[in-house]
C-alpha cells in the first residue's frame, strides 16, 4: 500500500508538474471519499440484512404451528 501511494504522488509530480502538498491532497480527499463511500455500503449491508432477518421473523412469528401456538400479536391483544 505504502509503495502504491509513493508510485501515485512520483506520477503525480512527474506527470502533471504538481507540487508535492497538492499531490498529497488530492490523494487525501481520494482516500478520505473511498473510504466514506465503503462505510456508506457496509452500512447499507448492515441495513439489508437486518431487514431479512426482520422479515423472516415476522414470517415465523405470525404463521400458525400446526395450530399449537397462536401469533404474538394475537396474544399481545389478548392480555389487554
């Protein structure tokens, strides 16, 4: 990682004639978005799996077991 960041800022400086405190500044803000945006995906993973298991859940909790059990939310409203 290290020698792939001095390889970019060498082509940056030589290529573009760009100042060394430039070039580390536009490799901070690539950095700093590349990593927000893989913080953004992991936290919509996160979401997506949470909502699976919600609804599978849900599935569970409100479908009959051959007639033993009745649904959650039916008990709920039965003790009130």
């Amino acid at each position: 990682m290290n020698e792939w960041f001095s390889n970019t800022i060498k082509q940056a400086l030589e290529l573009e004639k760009v100042k060394f405190v430039e070039a580390l500044e536009a490799m901070n803000e690539w950095f700093s978005n590349t990593i927000k945006q893989a913080l953004e995906m992991i936290i919509e993973l996160k979401k997506k799996k949470k909502k699976k298991k919600r609804s599978e859940f849900s599935r569970q909790e409100y479908t009959f077991q051959k007639g033993k059990t009745f649904p959650k939310a039916i008990q709920k409203l039965a003790k009130h």
